[in-house]
C-alpha cells in the first residue's frame, strides 16, 4: 500500500515587511532633485522677468528697439602729452521709430552735444574699459535730455560704439 505522504500545512505568513526607510528617501531625494531644477529654471529663466520689470519701472515702453546710427565723430580729445584724436561712431538704441525720427530731425543740436561732450575727454580715462562705459553712460543721459524747452526727454534706451579709435 501506498503509504499516504503526509500534508504539512504551512502557516499564512505575511510576507516580510519591506522597510520604508528607502521608499521614504528616495522620495525626499526625488524632491530635492526637482526642487533644484525648479530653483534653477527660476534664477536663470526669471532675470528676464527682472529686467521686464525694471525697464516698466523706469517707464521704457516693450517696443522692438529702433537703432539710430549717428555719423562718425573726429574731436580732438584732452592731451597728455602730445596732441590725441578720437574717432567714434555711435548707436543709439530708442523705443519706436517716432522716437528715431525725432531724433534725425533734430541731429545737429545732438552731434553738437556729442562733439562737446567728446572733446572734453582725456585719453587716460577713454583707454580704459570703465572710461568708455562711463562715456557710454554720459552719452545715454545727454540723448535722453529733451531736445525742446520744456519737451519730453527721448526714449534711447542704450548707446553702442561700432568703432571707437584713438591716434
């Protein structure tokens, strides 16, 4: 006779619990790693916002930039030792073509302020690179002065040196 094998009956044991220590850190690493990417899209992706902000502080209309290419400049500069010239040409850079066709009406007062302004220049501060930021500064703040008694300064955004020699 066949002898009958025995059942051994196995108890219904839950499997062994998997820690949630890893599920838990992986989850945290996860957020971290998205919290730096969203961190990072903001700092490199939001300055556009910052600088949006700052031109509609300062009351500079979001228009396509017009440039305005101004003739070239030949003024003798401020000597140090021997007679200097400077040679330039320059760009500026208004907020719509109204704004570039006040400007060609009114060019001659503008280079006559361009030409004083340039001559009374020493060549030590024009070699330098902060000299001709500072130049480009003072630049910007004379083509916004208005033009007209008692007028509305201009809407020049930025100057530009296309050429900038001194001999």
């Amino acid at each position: 006779m066949a002898q009958a094998e025995p059942v051994i009956e196995l108890e219904n044991e839950p499997p062994p619990r998997k820690s949630r220590k890893k599920l838990l850190l992986l989850l945290l690493a996860t957020l971290l790693l998205l919290g730096g990417i969203g961190a990072g899209a903001w700092y490199f992706l939001g300055q556009t916002d910052v600088d949006s902000a700052a031109a509609a502080e300062e009351g500079v209309e979001q228009e396509t930039p017009v440039f305005v290419r101004l003739d070239m400049f030949t003024v003798n500069i401020q000597p140090a030792e021997e007679e200097r010239y400077l040679q330039t040409e320059i760009v500026l850079r208004v907020v719509g073509p109204e704004q570039a066709e006040l400007i060609k009406q009114r060019m001659p007062e503008i280079r006559n302020r361009l030409l004083i302004l340039l001559s009374s220049k020493h060549v030590e501060e024009l070699l330098r690179t902060d000299g001709k930021e500072k130049l480009a500064e003072e630049i910007l703040a004379l083509a916004k002065s208005p033009l007209v008694l008692k007028g509305e300064p201009q809407k020049v955004s930025g100057v530009f040196f296309n050429s900038f020699i001194i001999q």
